[in-house]
C-alpha cells in the first residue's frame, strides 16, 4: 500500500512523516492564482533591495544572506527602517524563489484545517516548506541562524521522499 507523505521544513524543526490522516480536513494544495504569482515576483524582486541595505555584498548562501540581514536589519534604529511584515513578505517570497529555482519546487496555496498559507511543494512527490513561516520566525520569534537549517532539512526530507517507493507521487 502507497502511502501519501506531506513533509513540511519550518524555521527551528522539520515536521517530518505528517500524514495527510493526521489532519483533518485533509490538507489540499492549489496552483496560485495570476495575482498571486504577481505578488510573489514584486516581494521578491523588493527583497533585493533590502538585502543589499542590510546584508551588503556578501558572498553567502541565500538562506545564510537573509539571515544575516535580517539580524542587521533587527539592530537597525533608523526611521527608514522598514516594517517587520515587509522583511517577511520581502525575504519569504525570496527564500520561496531560491528553493524553487534549486529544488525542483514550485509555489502553490496550502489549505488545511488551520487555514491558507503560500507554500513551495516539490514537483514530484509530496515535500513542502513554508518560506514566509520560516522568515517569520527569524523576524518575530528572533530564531537566528535557521534558514540554512531549512534549505537543507528540505533537500534531505526530498532526497528521502524521491527515493522511497512508498511515498505517493504527485499527479502531473
């Protein structure tokens, strides 16, 4: 018997092995809407400007470049700092951008029993991360230093997932 596996990476933990049965109603994913791909391409595109204010020209990571600004950016006592919802709207949608160009992942609307999140979700098989979540807890919660805990929790939970027979794959 195939078993349908949804794996999400956050911020501090992966929620590794969570069943599609363990949640009701069943947690659905929706491709996005034009809007929201729009969306999503502005935030992004945003989030350049922000992480050469705070994180400079560095040569890091993705996941390490906005963790580094994100801790500039929360020592930052200037007026023209911009507003935490903007850093995580901004680094969300960038962090989501990296993970689907490196991945294999695209974005969808995640929709359970708690609600509607932007979620990436592999192609293939059923591996999914927040971005905005994880930004969010770097932002709000003060988790430091997670994102790369993140990218690559992602990348072992969908080596895993891909190469185990017994995870449902998603349909084309």
């Amino acid at each position: 018997m195939r078993r349908r596996c949804f794996i999400a990476a956050g911020a501090a933990w992966p929620y590794v092995g969570l069943s599609a049965a363990s949640l009701e109603p069943k947690p659905r994913v929706f491709p996005l809407t034009p809007q929201l791909r729009g969306d999503i391409d502005v935030q992004a595109s945003n989030a350049r400007t922000l992480l050469s204010r705070y994180a400079g020209g560095l040569e890091r990571s993705v996941p390490a470049q906005i963790d580094h600004a994100i801790a500039a950016w929360s020592i930052d006592r200037a007026p023209s700092k911009v507003s935490p919802a903007q850093v995580i709207e901004q680094c969300g949608a960038y962090l989501g951008e990296h993970f689907v160009r490196e991945l294999d992942l695209e974005w969808q609307v995640y929709r359970d029993s708690q609600g509607t999140d932007l979620c990436v979700i592999h192609k293939t098989v059923f591996v999914f991360s927040f971005p905005h979540a994880s930004v969010y807890r770097a932002v709000v919660q003060g988790k430091r230093s997670g994102l790369l805990e993140v990218e690559n929790a992602l990348r072992r939970q969908i080596a895993e997932a891909v190469n185990d027979p017994m995870i449902e794959r998603r349909e084309s």
